[in-house]
C-alpha cells in the first residue's frame, strides 16, 4: 500500500469517526428543511440526516476522483521518441 493511499484511508476514517461522535450525541429530532426536493420539513433524528448528508457528499467525491484519463496507460516497454 503506498503513502498517498494509507493517508486516504486514515483520512476517511478520521470522518467517519466524526461523524459517529456527532451520531451518539445528536440523537435529537430535527427538521431538515430542502425546499427543491421535499415541500414539507424532514423530521428525523440528527444523527441519520448527517450521515445521509454525509453519504452524498462521499458518493459526490467518488463519482468525481474516478474520472478516467483517455488513451489508457502505456506499458513500460513502448518508449515514444
């Protein structure tokens, strides 16, 4: 495993833990109010409208740092001059 990856890893890690802390200790009822997608207030426990908040903005991320590069990887043998 290389460096870039292991710190990717600790990082979203870090996140999820931060994202449990707030879990356990915002186990209140809130109304999320999103006016383009719902026409009445969400009223669900804060824990689970952070982690779907958070879920999106994982998906969001990931969909975005999978664009692949055209063309493909070139083997090492083939050189161009």
């Amino acid at each position: 495993m290389n460096l870039k990856l292991f710190l990717r890893v600790v990082v979203f890690l870090a996140i999820l833990f931060v994202m449990l802390y707030m879990g356990m200790h915002n186990s209140e009822s809130i109304k999320f109010s999103y006016p383009i997608l719902f026409e009445k207030p969400v009223d669900e426990p804060a824990a689970f409208v952070f982690f779907v908040i958070f879920a999106i903005g994982v998906l969001a991320g990931a969909m975005l740092g999978t664009g692949g590069s055209k063309g493909g990887s070139r083997s090492s043998g083939s050189k161009e001059k």
